[in-house]
C-alpha cells in the first residue's frame, strides 16, 4: 500500500507493481529508459499525459483498473496499451495516432471518453486488439479499411452512429466483433459474419437503432 515516490533509477527498463494496494499519482521521474510500466489494479489517481508522452521508449503501458483522470496520449513506441477501467475522458485527438505507430493492443474500455473516434486510427495498420466499448463516443466510425490485423474489435455501448465500417469486410483474422447498443444503421454483407464465429455474429450489432437500421445480410 502507500504511494510510490519516485522511480528515479538511471537504467530502469521494467516496472511492475500490478495488484497491490499502490494510491497517489505516478511519480514525474520515471526514466526515459523504462520499456514496460505495468500497475495494474491498483488506486492511482490524477492524470498521466504529460508524464507518458516523456517516455519515448515505453512499449508496454498497462495502468488498467486506477482512478487515473485527462486526456490520453500516445507516443509511437507503444505496442500495448491497457488504459481500460478508469475515468480518463475528454475527446481524442486527431492526432491520436500516426503513421507511425506501433500499436497492437489498444484498450480503452470502461472510461468517459466523448467525441469521434479519430479518422487516425486508419493508420494503426498493426493492431490486433481495440476495445472501446462503454464510453460515450459519438459520431461516425472511420473507415478502419486498413486494420487489416484486427482479431478483436469491441466498441459496444457507446453514441455511435452511421453505416458499420467498411473495414470490416477486409478483417481476415477477426474472431470477436461487438457493435451492440449504438445507432448504426444500413446494411452488413455476409463476408463479415462468415470471418466471425457463430455465437458474435449476430449477437454483435443487436440494439443498434432500430427505427432506421435495416441489418440486411447480403450475399456476397
């Protein structure tokens, strides 16, 4: 239990500390060194933007299951961020991700993130895992035409709106689609629930705006 006061060890690479009963904020001297930061299901509070756009050779961000607050930032080096369970919120920038990035586990599930879900997240061509189910996105979902890699796609119970992604018939490995409790509307070929199993397929868009959605499958 307690806080942690300071991570000031000059060649420190990995952190770990998950499951404890850690509280505070983290420390603003974590070296630059440091690959994997791992705190998981712990109590940290306050925001974390400005401490982890510093560290330029994270790979590995895992702060699931806090009470961290603010906006979120990535920077390119990361490969896994696990963000979900706390009360990050505010929009996401558009400047979000890059062509840049790294990226194949992105987790923000269980926050009060608002907004669009930015036009940028086309370009994180190497994901294969994206939660951002139960927040209080809005708007239209970009393309994704490009998430190629996707297995798991998870955007459940949000405000979206609009045509399902057109990305989605393109994502050859995906397993675990879940689109449900939003408002999307239009049509859904069946080349995406022959890539899904079974059970998702049709579970995966139910409570979607029934008023105007259609949720035709179509033959190919």
């Amino acid at each position: 239990s307690g806080t942690i006061q300071s991570l000031a060890f000059a060649a420190l690479d990995t952190f770990i500390a998950d499951d404890n009963r850690l509280n505070g904020v983290l420390p603003a001297d974590i070296p630059t060194t440091v690959k994997v930061l791992s705190i998981r299901n712990n109590a940290l509070s306050g925001p974390i933007r400005d401490i982890v756009a510093t560290l330029t050779s994270l790979t590995n961000l895992r702060l699931d299951h806090n009470d961290l607050t603010g906006p979120i930032h990535l920077s390119d080096s990361h490969v896994e961020v696990l963000l979900n369970h706390n009360h990050f919120d505010g929009t996401l920038s558009q400047d979000f991700l890059t062509a840049n990035s790294n990226l194949q586990t992105l987790y923000l599930h269980h926050n009060r993130l608002t907004g669009p879900v930015p036009a940028t997240m086309n370009l994180a061509a190497e994901l294969e895992h994206l939660r951002l189910d139960e927040n209080e996105f809005t708007g239209t979902l970009p393309t994704l035409e490009t998430l190629t890699k996707l297995k798991e796609l998870r955007m459940d119970r949000n405000s979206l709106m609009g045509p399902l992604p057109s990305g989605l018939s393109t994502m050859l490995d995906l397993v675990h689609l879940d689109l449900a409790n939003n408002g999307f509307t239009g049509t859904c070929s069946s080349v995406v629930f022959e890539r899904v199993s079974a059970r998702m397929s049709i579970e995966s868009l139910a409570r979607n705006d029934k008023r105007r959605q259609t949720k035709t499958i179509e033959d190919n």
